[in-house]
C-alpha cells in the first residue's frame, strides 16, 4: 500500500484508490479519488513546479517508497530554477568582454 502525503500534510490518501493525478490550470497537483471525488494535493508558484513535483513523487512510488509527501513550493522552485541551462557567458573564449566597433 502506496499513501501520498498533501503539501500541508493535514492528509493522506492511498494511491490504490486514485483514479489519477494531475495537474490542474491553477498550478495545482490535483487526484481524482474512486468516486469521481477531486482532492488538491499541492498548490505551486508555477506550472514548472507543480510538474516537477508530480515527477518527483512519481519517481519516489516508481522506487518502492511506501509514503511520499508533496514538496513545499519553495523546494520545487529551487529545484526548478537549478535545472534550468545556466545563462550565457558575456565573455568571449579569452575571457575578454566582446568590443562592439564600427557603426554610427
């Protein structure tokens, strides 16, 4: 038996009745429980974090963890915001700064 553990972690809930997780217009990992009854499980800054932090708890279940609990926002911003491609470097490979000439 698989529980997954809300963002507040006021609830539980057993994977075995979810009909399926996702994630909602409003950045909410949301599950549809037996029943068609819509329980929200996390809310998040972006839709970038509610994604990571569904593939994050998928991951841990797809592992064999028997309890998992939803990141908090900040956690899967940071997480998100590091997976990102570093910015460009402003410097040429000679490590100069590149001199813009001619023109008017």
């Amino acid at each position: 038996m698989n529980l997954i553990v809300n963002q507040s972690g006021d609830m539980m809930l057993n994977i075995e009745r979810c009909s399926y997780l996702y994630v909602g217009e409003d950045n909410c990992v949301k599950a549809i429980m037996d029943g068609a009854k819509m329980v929200r499980v996390g809310t998040y800054t972006d839709y970038d974090c509610a994604c990571a932090a569904l593939e994050d708890v998928a991951a841990r279940i797809k592992s064999g963890d028997t309890l998992c609990k939803f990141a908090s926002s900040e956690a899967m911003l940071s997480k998100v915001v590091n997976s990102r491609d570093p910015a460009r470097d402003k410097f040429a490979s000679n490590g100069k700064k590149p001199v813009r000439r001619g023109g008017s």
